[in-house]
C-alpha cells in the first residue's frame, strides 16, 4: 500500500501534522486510541496551550531552534481552532489555558481535523520495520495480527520520547533517528518529582504552599507539595528540567515577605509569643512542626538575638536540599532532548541528511516549561511539517 505521508504517532503533533500535509496520509500508532497523553492531560480537562508562549519557555541544545516554529504556528491560532470547534475553555493561572468540559474534546478535534484533510488512522498498529529506498520508505507493520506492507514519500516521527512508558512511550522515533545517522543529545526525564532518602518528607506529605525553588540556572515561583516519596508540586516540575544529579535545590519557603524585618518588629511589640507560633501565621503548622528540631525552634519570640533570627531567616528562605533523584520516565510529563535539533530544518522541521524524513513534537530536542508549553510545540512543530509536506505535493 503506497501513501504520500505515513506519521507514526497518533498524538498532538502527530495528528496536528497530519491536517495540515493533504490528502493520502496515514497516521499509525500502536495505541488502541489516538491522543492518549492528551487525554489524561490537566486532569483530564488538557491544558492545551499557554497564552504567554515564546521561545524562552524552551529547553534545547539550539534554543534559537523553536523560533520558526512558533512564530508561524502561535497560541493564538491553535486558540482559534479550538473555538472554531466550539469548544468552552478557561485560563486557569499564569496563561494556562484548559478545557471547561474534558480533554476528549481537544482529541475529538484533531481526529475530525485529519479525516477532513483525508488522512487515515490506523489504531493498534505496531511498527516491526522502516527502510529507506531511493524515491521514499518502506515500512513493515502488524495490524489485527497482519503484517503488512507500506510505502511511503514522507515518513514523520511523531511517536514522542520516553515519558509515562505504562501509557505505550517506547522511544521508536529515537531508534528510526538512530537507523537514519541523525544525532541525538541526552535524553532524561524533565517535569517530574523530585526523590529524597526513604522518609524523609513522609510526616509532611500532602502539605503544601507557595514557595521559590532555584538553582543555579533557573528559579520558580509556584507551589512546592511534600509527598511520602520527596518533593512535588509545579515549582519542583519546573525546576527538574534544569536540575542536574548531585546538585543542591535552594528552597525559598516565604519568598515574598521581608521575614527579618517582620519577625524583630513582631519581637520588639513585646509579647511572650512562641517562635513557631509566630511562624505558623506564615508556614503550614505541620512543616513548623516538622522542622522544629532542625532548626531549633524551641522558645519565645522575644528571646531570640538580632543574629538568631538572622540565622533562621536564612535558613527557611535558603533551605538547601540535595534530592537523591527524580521519579524518572514513570512519572515524567515530558523527555528532555532527543533529536538534535543540529540535524533538521527549523522551517520544516525534515532532516538534513535523509530527504522526506521529518521530526516533530516531544522526539526533537525542544522540551517546555510546564503549563501548555509543550502541547504549543506539537502544534507548531506538526503544522510546520505537515505544511511543509503539502507545498511539497503542489
């Protein structure tokens, strides 16, 4: 069977791709449906974009890469599919924008989207083998128990990176890349929790609160969650995409109150007031609790020196914290890196070396930041490609 197009991977850039590049295209996955990611996305209401969403929400080898993309492709039109669709949404917080009703919906679109362009979707379809011929790719596939044969101009790597392995990610887009002398850079998990030693936070999981988590290279201001296996929570997601193992986590747990300033004119009104009293009107009571034998919290408010409360301050403004590791690919929203972006068009996002081959969506070394900026990528990623594969035809 020939096609124009075969996109292996039914998920945002895949689908995206496949609306956009014509007729006579067939998208495969081995998933039993389409858009699984998408759909258990945002808690199943998928946060599909990001209104602020730019180049500097990136991660890569190039950051310059993403820039063509994104630009052609904007929030703003994927916004404008998605009313065009009638589909209800809201902006959550911090530009994230998520479906009122369920994250089936945004599926539902881009499965319409296909058919209308006439491309076909082939559900729980395993791919056993792609070659390379002079004028395209031939493909070996297993379909209800059948192997069949596939040819193909343009094949599109779609299938994503490693990520949530139980949802079916098996880094088949890394592999096809590999077999084509295309480079890759270091794959690891990104937006995933962090791990600490065996008990560690277990007294303080479930609590949670606003705070500012740095290192070297980024800092975050999002909500920290204490879980019996670390830490979680937005700004611990964030920040795991440029933390590296070994490294120390400085932990701001009031990042937006002067607390020197506050705590010596709270002792300086008089008072016999406990320290973790005063403390508990600022941090969870369960964390005051928990980190009252660290700090030596004992004691009233007016029995602490000029350079006690000094020492306190910083510690609970500069909590230094080394986790023993992440959750990994279990739990990971995304893999950072992939395909080197060094190999491929930023306009059509097809592969220098191997003419009809392209790379879209979470295979390429181009990962966002939490909230809706890497659904932004296989929507600009996919469209790139798939316009790119259209002109092509005309």
């Amino acid at each position: 069977m020939e096609y124009q197009t075969i996109i292996l991977g039914a998920g945002a850039a895949g689908m995206m791709c496949a609306a956009q590049c014509g007729g006579n295209a067939l998208v495969l996955d081995h998933a039993r449906a389409p858009g699984e990611k998408i759909r258990i996305s945002g808690g199943g209401r998928c946060n599909f974009t990001n209104l602020f969403a730019g180049p500097e929400n990136f991660l890569s080898r190039n950051p310059h890469f993403c820039k063509s993309a994104l630009a052609r492709y904007t929030q703003w039109d994927f916004i404008d599919l998605v009313n065009r669709h009638g589909i209800a949404w809201h902006e959550k917080t911090l530009g994230q924008l998520f479906c009122d009703g369920s994250s089936k919906q945004i599926v539902a679109l881009l499965v319409q989207e296909l058919q209308q362009a006439g491309a076909e979707l082939w559900l729980s379809t395993s791919v056993r083998e792609v070659e390379k011929t002079t004028d395209g790719f031939r493909l070996q596939v297993e379909r209800e128990g059948t192997t069949r044969r596939l040819a193909c101009r343009n094949l599109v790597l779609a299938s994503g990176g490693k990520s949530i392995p139980k949802m079916g990610a098996t880094g088949l887009a890394y592999d096809i890349a590999r077999q084509f002398g295309l480079a890759m850079t270091e794959t690891r998990a990104a937006l995933v929790p962090f791990t600490f030693p065996e008990g560690r936070f277990k007294p303080l999981a479930g609590v949670s609160l606003p705070a500012r988590l740095s290192t070297a290279r980024a800092s975050f201001d999002e909500a920290l969650l204490f879980t019996h296996r670390g830490l979680s929570g937005p700004a611990v997601l964030q920040l795991s995409s440029y933390w590296r193992e070994g490294e120390a986590v400085s932990v701001n747990l009031i990042p937006d109150l002067a607390l020197y300033d506050l705590l010596r004119a709270r002792r300086q009104a008089g008072g016999r007031k406990a320290l973790t009293t005063e403390l508990a009107r600022h941090l969870p009571g369960r964390l005051v609790e928990a980190l009252t034998p660290e700090l030596s919290l004992d004691g009233n408010l007016a029995d602490q020196s000029d350079a006690r409360l000094e020492t306190l301050c910083a510690a609970l403004q500069n909590w230094q914290l080394t986790p023993s590791g992440t959750e990994g690919y279990r739990t990971a929203e995304v893999t950072l890196g992939g395909i080197d972006t060094d190999g491929l068009s930023s306009k059509t996002m097809q592969a220098k070396t191997v003419p009809g081959l392209y790379a879209i969506g979470e295979a390429v070394d181009v990962t966002g930041w939490l909230g809706g900026y890497n659904f932004q990528w296989a929507w600009s990623s996919g469209h790139a490609a798939g316009t790119a594969i259209a002109a092509s035809q005309n």
